[in-house]
C-alpha cells in the first residue's frame, strides 16, 4: 500500500507545523514532513517538498499564498487549516484544533 505523503507548513516551523507532524508520524500510512515559509524558520519549504508532498496543509492563508508564489501548482493539494499562531508545540488545545480540521479533510486520528 502507498503511503500518503503530507506537508504541513506554518511561519517558523516551531509549534504549530511539528505538532502536527509529531500527530501522523506514528500513524500508519503517512509520510510526514513539517516545514515554515519564514526565511528564519527551523526547517524552511522548499520546492522539493512541495512536489514530494501529496498533500499540504498550511496554518493560515498568508501561508498558502507564500507556497503559490513557490509554486503555483500546488494550488490544488493545498488545504488551509485556519489555526492562528496562539498554540504552543504540543499545546492540547492546539492537537485538539488539528484533529478536528484534518478531520474535516478525511484524516482520522
């Protein structure tokens, strides 16, 4: 079976994106990858990831937008979660937030 491969994407690659990551990483059927759109972020997108990636989530619009001047094909497979940068890495209110709106996109966790 092939695994879906999942990029998600915020600011600085610091809570948000690796919270989600840390989520799918254990579940079976995932590849997952987390990256930031911020000059300065931990780990920051790359071309290369987007077109590893079977599909995006980004946090906020200004992300996806960031991702389209990258690449504009990836508008397609780019889904905007709409979780404002309020959380902390691993906050459960913030892993509560994600499961509901990858929910909302077919991803059960």
């Amino acid at each position: 079976m092939r695994m879906l491969k999942v990029l998600f994407v915020c600011t600085g690659n610091i809570d948000r994106s690796p919270t989600a990551e840390d989520l799918l990483k254990d579940m079976g059927g995932f590849e997952v990858r987390s990256a930031g759109t911020m000059a300065g972020a931990r780990r920051q997108v790359k071309p290369d990831d987007l077109a590893w990636a079977d599909s995006v989530f980004v946090m906020e619009e200004h992300h996806r937008e960031s991702l389209l001047r990258l690449d504009p094909g990836v508008a397609g497979k780019t889904h905007v979660l709409g979780i404002p940068d309020l959380y902390r890495r691993g906050d459960e209110r913030l892993v509560d937030i994600l499961k509901e709106r990858l929910e909302e996109h077919g991803i059960s966790l």
